[in-house]
C-alpha cells in the first residue's frame, strides 16, 4: 500500500493535464472538468452522444505544420507524407494537406478519402504488399504520384496497367531492411520473416529495380523502408538508412542507375505516458538528416530527396476518447490486492490497442476534479470478452461512479481507425474543436445503419 504522501502527490497530479500527453488546448475549467479548445468534454458528450473521439484541430494543424518545417530545414530536400491509415477523415486530410503535407493511403478507400478531400494527386503516395488490379487502375486513373512497388507480380500488374494506358508511373520499391523498431530499441537481422517488402540479402530488391528500369511505363523514382513504429530515437533509422544506401549503390553499380528518392517511412513516437520521451520533431528531423548526409558522404552518393511517413505523431496527441462510466465493481484479486473494475461505455471496439498489444495509456477523470483517495483500478469496456480492458492498471479515485466522464489521451491515432462493430456496436463520432466551437469529423453510427446491411432483417 501507498503512504498517504504518496497518494495525496499522485492525486494532486492526477488532477493535472501532463502537457507532453493531452492535446495542445486541454485544460481544467474553473469546475474541474476537462475542456479542449474552451469546450468542456460535458457539453461535447451532450451533443454528439458518448463515447466522443474529440480532435484539437490547432493541435493537429499544429503538428503537421511542425514536421514541414522542421523537416524543410536542411539541405535535404524533404517531403511529408501523413500516414492516413492513422486516422482518415475528410476534415483532417484538409488541415494536414493545408499545412504543407502530402497524403500516403493504402487501399481504394484510403485513396478514395484524399481524392474527395481535394488532394491534388500528384501529392499522394500509394502503399500496400496486396494492391488489387482496380485499385492499381483507379491509381494511375487519377495520377497518383507515387507507387510504392511490394512485390514481383504487381511490378509486372502496374507494367501493364500503366503500359494499356500509355502513361509512365513513378514508382519507389519497398525494401526489407531487416531492421525493426520500437521506443528505444531496434533489432537488425540480414533476413526478416514478414510480408513486406522485397529482400536485399536474397537479392529480390536489385531484382525489383532491373524489372523497373527495363519497363517502359515505369520509372523509377526511389527505394523506400518502413522499421516499425513507436520509435523514440534514430537509431534504427541509422541502420535501415545504410542498408538502403547499399542497395542505391548496388543499383548504381550493376544497373547503372542512379535513384534520386529515399524514403524512410514513419513510426515516429509520442508519449502516452509522463516517462514517455521520444525526440521532438526537430531533433528526429536534425538526426534523419544527418543520417542521409552521412550516408551520401560514406557512399559517395548525389543527395537524394528524403521522404518520412509520419501517422501517428501528426494525429495520436490531438485526439482523446471521452467515455461515461456505467458500473464499478471490487474484485479481491489475492488476499492483500483489491481492484476495481470500471466499466465504460466503449471499450475494444473504439480503442483495440491495448487488447492487441498491450498499449498503455493515461487516463482523467474528465468530468470534475478529485481528491478522494486512489485505489488499484482497471478501465475496461462493455464487449462480451474479458480481454476488453482500456486500461489494464492505473490508479483511480476511489470516487469515480456511475455518470462520471473518464477521457483517455492520445487517442487520436489507429484507435477510431482501427475500430469495429463487435457485438453490433456503433462506432463513435469523430468531432473536432477549435476556439470554443465543436463541429462533427464523423458522425457517430446508428444500430439503422449496422441493419440496413443485414440481408435477414430488411
Ligand atoms: C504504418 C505506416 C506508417 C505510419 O506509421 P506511424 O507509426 O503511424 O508513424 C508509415 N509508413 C508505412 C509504410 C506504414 O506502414
């Protein structure tokens, strides 16, 4: 057990906002209750239902127009590629694309949201190891700008789509590096077991480049790797650089071309925790352009254009999820450890992270401020799946009950992206906030709309 010293500093800070965590505009109003952007959380969920996914769209606009600058500040050419996967809406694809950044999407709905948002094409960057032969089409229908090659056979499906055509499309080759990163750590191997990308050890990416370069409707822009995501610092980067830049060399050597792009992929971190401390933007673009021209300098290489694919560090800060809490219930876990459960209103269908892979977050009481004691408590949701836990351990007013609101940070990234309809559950809204005024991202499902699919009961 705690002293009380102890609990009385955890709860004073509990009250608190960490800066590094909660999007830019989050504060306490006078009566304690979160509000983003001058909004308190209360009113957002009386409009727009609970739970609520609330975006700070200065934060987000903020963000992205960090990272192109910070990354435009260098000899290095760079160019920023949001990661829609992330978090794809048409509101937000404006503001990012607004700031200065382009677009990377991943399959025809991925495109399909950055067209309809007004993105000029060109900025947009098409990803994915399986892209279908219609989604190929509708990419050199509407000129895309890049296609990101992943295999032998779509290398010869884009051929002959561009060629029937007569267009010539630009294209990167995703590499495997061997090189895999997350937080601190990174583990590099010479082979890597995973689908994407095409091997440099087996030969398979100097391969890819030959294909390209001998088709006619292709043209060969770059190489391209992508080492994970959650990264705090540049290592990893470091190591996936130079396997590329051996590769740019082989290429130059054997095939006697010389690739003008590289492009580094995203994965940058953000905290979700106070100890969380990844590189600010400025310090992670300093340390990748030092890499590149290092690297240019180790292999005696024309400076390429860089390119980076951050998703959720443009997005994840920005948003957090609002949940009201149903029931609570005390559970003796052993004989001297007591937890309790608090239920809310979501759960694994709107955040599946923690489920899948044991993701942490930081939690408030949103609604009020606190001083009641803390106990030993688990946030969990309403699936029929015991795994469907928010938050597996955090310490939480013994207070909280039935109509309190709790918000969870740092939810802006792969969370409403990565949500489901289990146990017929409506996805929750999307709103966004900026200067006191609220307007809807995406509008909450209804149980109407999960039925009018349902062959059985229409
Ligand atoms: C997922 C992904 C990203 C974005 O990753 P974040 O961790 O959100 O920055 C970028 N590029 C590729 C190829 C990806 O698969």
């Amino acid at each position: 057990m705690p002293n009380l010293w102890d609990n009385a500093m955890v709860s004073a800070q509990t009250n608190l906002l960490d800066p590094n965590i909660w999007p830019l505009s989050a504060t306490r109003t006078d009566a304690g209750e979160i509000a983003i952007a001058g909004v308190p959380v209360s009113e957002l969920v009386a409009q727009y239902g609970s739970p609520l996914f609330v975006l700070d769209e200065a934060d987000v606009r903020a963000r992205a127009k960090a990272y192109h600058a910070a990354f435009n500040d260098s000899e290095v050419v760079t160019e920023v590629f949001y990661a829609g996967k992330a978090f794809m809406a048409g509101k937000v694809i404006k503001w990012i694309v607004d700031e200065g950044l382009n677009v990377d999407v991943c399959t025809a709905g991925e495109l399909e949201v950055a067209l309809r948002a007004g993105v000029a094409p060109e900025r947009i960057l098409f990803h994915g190891n399986n892209k279908s032969v219609s989604e190929l089409e509708r990419a050199v229908e509407v000129g895309v700008g890049r296609i990101v090659l992943d295999s032998f056979i779509e290398i010869e499906r884009l051929a002959n789509i561009a060629s029937a055509r007569g267009v010539t499309v630009q294209v990167l080759i995703r590499l495997t590096v061997g090189v895999e990163a997350h937080t601190h750590e990174f583990i590099s191997t010479a082979h890597e077991d995973q689908k994407f990308g095409l091997s440099i050890a087996s030969g398979a990416a100097l391969e890819a480049a030959r294909m390209v370069i001998e088709s006619d409707s292709l043209s060969l822009l770059g190489l391209h790797s992508h080492i994970g995501s959650q990264i705090f610092d540049a290592q990893g980067f470091e190591i996936a650089a130079q396997r590329v830049f051996d590769t740019a060399v082989s290429i130059r050597e054997d095939l006697d071309f010389t690739v003008s792009e590289l492009n580094l992929g995203g994965g940058m971190g953000i905290a979700y925790l106070g100890e969380d401390d990844p590189l600010r933007v400025e310090q992670m673009a300093k340390a990748l352009h030092e890499i590149v021209l290092k690297e240019c300098e180790r292999v005696q290489f024309p400076v390429p254009r860089l390119l980076v694919e951050p998703g959720r560090a443009i997005i994840g800060p920005a948003g957090i999820t609002v949940y009201e809490v149903g029931t609570t219930k005390d559970v003796d876990v052993t004989d001297d450890l007591a937890r309790r459960y608090v239920s809310v209103d979501g759960g694994m269908s709107d955040n599946i992270r923690t489920a899948l892979y044991g993701a942490e977050y930081t939690v408030a009481l949103a609604s009020r401020n606190s001083s009641a004691e803390l106990i030993d408590s688990r946030v969990v949701g309403k699936h029929c799946e015991s795994g469907d836990i928010v938050i597996r351990d955090v310490r939480m007013f013994s207070d909280i009950g039935p109509g309190d609101l709790l918000a969870v940070a740092a939810t802006g990234a792969y969370c409403r992206a990565m949500a489901s309809n289990y146990n017929h559950m409506v996805r929750p809204a999307v709103v966004s906030v900026v200067d006191g005024k609220s307007e809807l991202v995406l509008r909450r499902e209804t149980i109407e709309d999960l039925l009018a699919l349902d062959a059985g009961v229409n």
